[in-house]
C-alpha cells in the first residue's frame, strides 16, 4: 500500500492528454524508472522538476503546476492519502503531514506555526536553486488545497495562499483555481488559516481504527527512510498492513521470497522470532487504540485478531503488566 511512484506522474499525464499532448511525447518510461530506482530524494525531485518543465513546454500552460493538485487522487498517496482521509478533523491532517511528508520528499520541508487568531503551514524547499521552483511549490500547494476541500467537502474559505515570488504573467490563473486570496512577494511560502475554528471541521472520511493503523504503517515507512531494512522490519511492516486479517508465517515468507525455514532462521539471526514480532506489532497498535481512540476493549481484540477477549487481556497484561482498562486510564487524551 506504499506510495507509487510512478502514479505521482499521472495527473501530469492527465493534464497534458486534455491539451492534446501524447503521454509518449511527454515523457518515455525512462523517466518513471529513474525516479523510481533514485538513490537520493535530491535525484528524484531533479527528475520530477525535468517532467514538470516539458509538460509546460509542451502544452504551452505555465499554470501547469496549479492545475496538478486537482488531477491528484488522494489515494495515490498510497499509505500517507489513507492516513489522512481517516483523521477527525484538519488540524489532525497537518500534524499528520507535517510528520510524514518526507515519506513523499526529504527535500521539501513543512513547518506548522500557531498564532492567537492563525495557523500557519508554511512550506520551504532545501535547496532554492531549482529552476521550476514556482511550478513545485503551485504543484505542492494546489495538490494540499485540493486535499483539503476533497476532505471537507468544501471550498477552504478563511485561507490564504501567501508566496514568496512577484506575481506571474499567468495570475489570474490563481484566482480561477483557487477559491481564497493569493498574496505574493511574500516572506515565506504558505497556507495561513485565518480562523481556527476552520481547523476543528470534522472529516467526511474519519476512521478512528484506520487512523491509528495508517498512523503506525506510516511511522514504520518513516524510520525505513534513512536505514537498511532487514528481515524483523520487512515482517513488522507487512503485518502492520494486515491489521485485522494479518497473515501466517507461510503467508509472510512466501511474501518476501524465501521458505518458512529461511524466514525463521533469519529472524533467530536477528535475536528473534515470528511470534515475538507478531506480538510487538499488535501491542503497539492495541497501546496506540487504547490511547487515542475509545473504541471498546472488546472491539481492539476483535481487530487484532483475537476470537476471546480474555485472551488479549491476558496477552495485554503480559506485555504491559497492567490490564487494558488501566492502560487507557493513565494514556488516554487522543
């Protein structure tokens, strides 16, 4: 369920077949292979910049970045889009994206600024040398905007887009694609919420047992960024994205390619277990259920896998030494 990399290229795609140019004469799938096997994020947002520079070539529309974020289904965000639509509200959303993002690029970063009267998403590229800059950021802000109205059903009124660059020749595009004031020669590149209230509007699409399972798939994606995933977090990854019908070992080492004997063996060489694993994946997630949602004792061993809920208190008070009940007493406030 991992974000497709090669899906980020298709509202690009889509954009240029409604102004009459071929995806062939676009880009060849070269393109999509570099970006797929870079080595570094720096690599892939160069790519991504190229493709994003022919499509204007090609289709003559500058505005080619703001028309992006409506051709992007949440979806395709695979993990993170999932992680999203099950939140409560929209403030949840930007913590949300402000922890993740780099799952989808290191090289842009977001930072989240409260005031008395505003919240501030402001969002800054690393490196400022980037000839398409302007097309990034309109691409990166029309696609969290579009986002945002897709989760509330709704224009974003008392919003608006600042940016740090003179207006461009094809402004008034701004004003036909984005429904609230566009300020330029800005400080900073950002979204300003002008009332808070804005932030606490309840989402169409809010899943209290789904968030904390994307939550947990997405920090798992978020610690593999920068080491080498071996054999432990390769399992407790594709267990975490089969909560609720999780697979057996055969399941699991048919899944990474090698026999149920190899798989344990590896597991043993990394000071463990399939069972221990297994037990980590689900106290964590029954921890994070108990913490940020109220969702029944009964339910959470329902949804881990337990057919008696006896028995996942027994296990929970093994792993915890404190019963459910008494956990989510001293850790609720989720």
């Amino acid at each position: 369920m991992e974000f497709s990399k090669a899906s980020f290229y298709k509202p690009l795609i889509d954009l240029a077949i409604e102004r009459g140019v071929s995806s062939h004469a676009l880009f060849n799938t070269a393109h999509i292979e570099q970006y797929q096997n870079a080595t570094s994020p720096l690599m892939r947002l160069q790519i991504w910049e190229t493709v994003l520079r022919r499509t204007v070539e090609l289709t003559g529309d500058k505005a080619i970045g703001l028309h992006y974020g409506k051709h992007v289904n949440i979806t395709s965000l695979g993990t993170l889009g999932f992680a999203v639509m099950s939140c409560n509200n929209l403030e949840e959303v930007l913590r949300l994206v402000i922890r993740y993002h780099p799952i989808l690029n290191t090289e842009i970063s977001c930072e989240l600024f409260h005031e008395p009267k505003s919240t501030i998403l402001r969002a800054n590229l690393k490196n400022n040398h980037y000839a398409q800059r302007h097309v990034i950021f309109e691409s990166t802000f029309s696609t969290i905007i579009a986002l945002g109205e897709y989760l509330l059903n709704r224009p974003l009124f008392d919003v608006e887009l600042h940016l740090n660059y003179p207006p461009p020749d094809y402004q008034d595009s701004y004003k036909q694609i984005f429904s609230m004031p566009v300020l330029f020669n800005q400080d900073h590149c950002q979204l300003v919420v002008n009332k808070n209230s804005l932030l606490k509007t309840k989402i169409k699409t809010a899943n209290p047992s789904g968030r904390v399972v994307f939550k947990q798939q997405c920090e798992l994606m978020l610690r593999k960024l920068n080491t080498k995933q071996n054999t432990t977090s390769k399992v407790q990854s594709l267990l975490m994205h089969s909560s609720g019908h999780f697979p057996d070992i055969n399941l699991i080492a048919r899944e990474l390619y090698m026999s149920e004997r190899t798989l344990r063996r590896r597991l043993k060489d990394e000071n463990t277990s399939f069972r221990q694993v297994f037990d980590q994946v689900r106290n964590v997630l029954a921890c994070e259920y108990l913490s940020t949602t109220q969702i029944t004792v009964s339910e959470i061993a329902n949804l881990l896998g337990y057919t008696e809920c006896v028995n996942f208190r027994r296990a929970f008070v093994r792993w915890n030494e404190q019963t459910p009940n008494q956990y989510r007493i001293a850790n609720s406030g989720g």
